[in-house]
C-alpha cells in the first residue's frame, strides 16, 4: 500500500505542536533486532495527534516508523526485562503484535499511557461530541432552572433508557456532583451519546470513561487541566492495580520455595 | 520509515467521514486519470481501485493544501512541495464542494471537527492548550534538502 511517506515525514519533523514526547525503550517493531542483554533499544518517540513517531535521535533528520494510533488501547504491561516501566499499545486488527515500549520512570510511563490511550482521532471526537452535548444540556437546564445542580432534568428524551449508573466514589471532580443526571453517559453494551459512536468501535478508555456515568463537565468547568486531571484518575487507578496484583503474588513465591 | 501498514488497512475498513468514487490523477507528469473509489477516514484519504477491499494508497492529510481546479475538480498538495498536486474529477461543483470543506476538516486539531473551538469559549487559548513549548507555529514550507535521507 502506498503512502505520501514523505509529507508524512515532514510533518513529523515539522515544528507543529505535539501532543507528547519523550525517550521510551522499545522491543521487536517491525525489523528491530533484540539487543543482546533483552533491554530494548532507546529511541526518541513524538505524538502528534493519533500518529506516534519514532526517530534514532533527537536530532534526527527523518523519522524510523510511524504507529497510526487508531482502533487501539493501551495498557500497563510486563516488560521482557524487570522492573520496567512497560506499556503496551494493542490493536484491534486481526494477527497483528502489540507494540511493546517502556518509560524511564513511573511518571513518565503514566504520562505516556494517558497520552497514547487518548490519541486516537475517535477518541477525540467522541470526547468533545460528549463535552458539546452536556454543554447544551448544562445550558438548558440553567435556562429552565436556578439551582441546576440540585434538581434532576428529565425533560430530554433519548431513544435509548438504560439504567442510569448512580456517580462513582472514584469521582476526582472538583465541581458537585449531583449535577442533573441529564448529561450523564448511558452504560456500556447500551446504545453510546451519538447515534455513530458505535461507528468508531470504541474500546479500552474511552468505553470505560463513558460507562462510569461521570460527567466531567460543567457549565462551570473553564480549566482544561481539570479535565486532565479528571481523565488521569483512571492511570492511577490501573497503575495501582496493577502494582497490587504485583505485591499479591510475592507471598505464593515464598510458600513455594519452602521445603 | 516504517509504519503500521495492516493497521492502516485496517482503519481503511473503518466507516468514512465520505467516500464516493472519483477520477484521480497522481503528481507525476504525463499520469492518466482513473477512477477510484476514494474513503476519507479521520485525517488519512484511502484510494481504492472500484470494487477492490484493499487500498491502493493512503495520503495523510496534515498539512496539506486543498484548493479548487476546474469546475468540479480539486488537487491536495502538501506544504513542502505545492507543485505536486494530487488531482480530483468530482461529478459536480457541489460534489466537489463538499470533498474540500471535508479534507478542511480533517486535521488532528479539535477546531476542525466542531467548526468551531470548544475551549476558545472559555478562553482557553489554543498555545496554553497544545502546546509544550513557546515556539510559535511555523507555517512556511520546509526546505527540500532536508528531505534528501528519505525514500
């Protein structure tokens, strides 16, 4: 299949805004050749959008490979190596490898997993059509209302009735919580807010985030590092997780090497 | 450069933005115009032979410039080289109006899928938003030497 490689490479090399940059070790990219203590070999990685480039150096002239990141998640992962920072970027398509790259550190991987698991151009667009949507209904219920955030709006009808999820306590939300429930997001397995989300497949975090009912704007939300924050609730949570799974599974060990 | 290509083939599947089929003509000179089945998806344009599943090509869409040709026709071309147009023969203006505003849209940036900025109602400036660093946007064309590792 052919590709404008070269305006490809331009863009990536061109001083337009990215989204998220940084050192990352990688293993087995197409052609890469497994260093010889397993490590994985350095490169300088760039987002732009939902297109992740690679490149030897940071000065580097050209790019080494170009990941589109769309109809994937991302994950926290074990690392062929020990106590690496790993994560993976897996994808839907049939008979194709996950992408295996680890941070320097635990900040580091973190920033990378939020960044990547929000690249994808679906993910974007059911984001600011989930934000657009809850602002108009955030609009319309402080025309219909004074004290929008203690009454509950039932004026909109939408096609589909699923349960409504009760907030989460995981809520980081600065902002109340017992906004009018009018805005809020329909369970996954249901029919997604906009009728050609299902379009896009959407799996891994956006999913997630749709289907814990929270609400991560208000008519008063004018940050966008709140929204920042809100969406990197989920990392931490996973990154907790995993590390629990992790320290769960040191006692068997012991038992095991009893005699 | 290498890249995903069973992915791109992939999100080629994936439902279009707008898909039609029209007469394309490459860069190069002397190229003949043929009809191809052509699939706008996110910010990558798939060309397909009529009645093939799998792509011929792909352009990704950054940076690129669209503009009117003949009536009914319109090129792509990209910043670092704007004489190398990829030619579109659309059935009508109008057919050809919608492909532009389309190709318009399909950027990386959220401005371009709302038609309008979200954040810019909160004045949530685009720098302070994207940006992770001060260095302003550059929109003059790259130099052709830099190029010269590439294919």
């Amino acid at each position: 299949m052919k590709l404008n490689k070269r305006s490809v490479a331009h863009y990536a090399l061109s001083d337009s805004p990215a989204d998220h940059t940084g050192f990352l070790r990688t293993w087995g990219g197409p052609g890469t050749p497994p260093t010889p203590s397993g490590a994985g070999r350095r490169y300088w990685f760039v987002l732009k959008g939902n297109l992740l480039f690679s490149f030897e150096s940071k000065e580097s002239r050209a790019p080494l490979s170009l990941v589109v990141l769309e109809g994937c998640t991302v994950e926290l992962a074990e690392a062929p190596v020990p106590e690496e920072f790993a994560f993976a970027i897996r994808f839907d398509a049939p008979g194709v490898r996950p992408h295996l790259l680890a941070a320097d550190g635990q900040v580091a991987q973190e920033a990378w997993v939020k960044a990547l698991s929000r690249a994808s151009f679906g993910y974007m667009r059911l984001v600011v059509r989930e934000l657009e949507s809850q602002l108009q209904d955030a609009r319309q219920s402080l025309a219909l209302h004074r004290c929008v955030f203690q009454k509950s709006v039932t004026g909109c009808n939408k096609p589909q009735a699923p349960d409504r999820r009760a907030p989460g306590p995981e809520n980081g939300h600065l902002f109340p919580r017992d906004r009018n429930s009018n805005g809020s997001v329909e369970e996954r397995g249901s029919r997604p807010v906009g009728r050609d989300l299902t379009e896009w497949g959407l799996q891994g975090p956006a999913s997630l985030l749709l289907s814990r009912g929270q609400s991560p704007v208000s008519p008063e939300t004018s940050c966008f590092s709140t929204l920042h924050d809100w969406y990197g609730k989920e990392i931490t949570e996973l990154r907790r997780g995993w590390q629990q799974r992790a320290k769960g599974s040191q006692p068997e060990s012991k038992q095991q090497s009893r005699p | 450069m290498r890249y995903n290509e069973k992915e791109l083939q992939a999100l080629s599947r994936q439902p279009a933005e707008m898909a039609a089929e029209l007469g394309m003509r490459g860069p190069k000179k002397g190229s003949v115009a043929k009809r191809r089945l052509v699939k706008l998806v996110v910010n990558f344009l798939f060309y397909f032979r009529p009645d093939e599943a799998e792509p011929l090509g792909a352009l990704l869409l950054e940076r690129c410039r669209v503009a009117q040709e003949e009536p009914g026709g319109f090129s792509i071309s990209f910043v670092e080289d704007l004489s190398r147009k990829y030619h579109f023969e659309c059935c009508s203006q109008e057919q050809c109006q919608e492909w532009m505003e389309a190709l318009r849209r399909a950027r990386n940036e959220i401005r371009k899928m709302t038609g309008k900025d979200p954040l810019e109602q909160f004045g949530i400036s685009e720098e302070a938003r994207f940006q992770l660093n001060s260095l302003p946007r550059d929109e003059q064309t790259c130099t052709g030497s830099q190029l010269g590792v590439l294919d």
